[in-house]
C-alpha cells in the first residue's frame, strides 16, 4: 500500500506521550497513530469480528462437543434454549 507523508502539530505533552505509548508497544510513532485512526474509523474493530467469525466457524463442532449446544447457542436436544 503507497504512504502519503501527513504532517501534525501536537503540543509537546501530546508528542511526549504518543513517543512514549508506541514505545511501549514497539511500534514507531507513525505506526502507532495509524492504528489509532484504524480504530477510531471502525477497520480494526472489524478486521476482530471478521477473525472471531471464522474462529468460531472453525471450532464449532469442538464447541458444540464441550458445551452441548446445536451450533445455535440452544442446549443440543432442548430446541428452546437453557430455561
């Protein structure tokens, strides 16, 4: 994907912890505020839900096996639910 250069200006107190918050993560400065506009736009918060989905579809019969559900939340065998 192509960069465009975008340039800020934060007072010293915000650059301070912007430096300090993506070292803490291991991350560049840049990196870290792109992931921060990711998740304020909704991307990552879908991205999640996307790779919970297919976890879910992955190891639904494992779930289904542990917990005795028909694959729809409802106890195997029952049709309507836990009462």
């Amino acid at each position: 994907m192509a960069k465009t250069q975008l340039n800020v200006r934060v007072d010293e107190g915000t650059a301070r912890a912007a430096r300090e918050r993506a070292l803490a993560r291991g991350m560049s400065v840049n990196r870290y505020i792109e992931e921060l506009v990711k998740q304020d736009t909704g991307e990552v918060g879908q991205t999640f839900v996307e790779a919970a989905a297919d976890f879910m579809k992955q190891y639904e019969s494992v779930f289904a096996e542990e917990f005795g559900t028909d694959g729809e939340g409802r106890e195997a065998g029952r049709g309507e639910g836990r009462h």
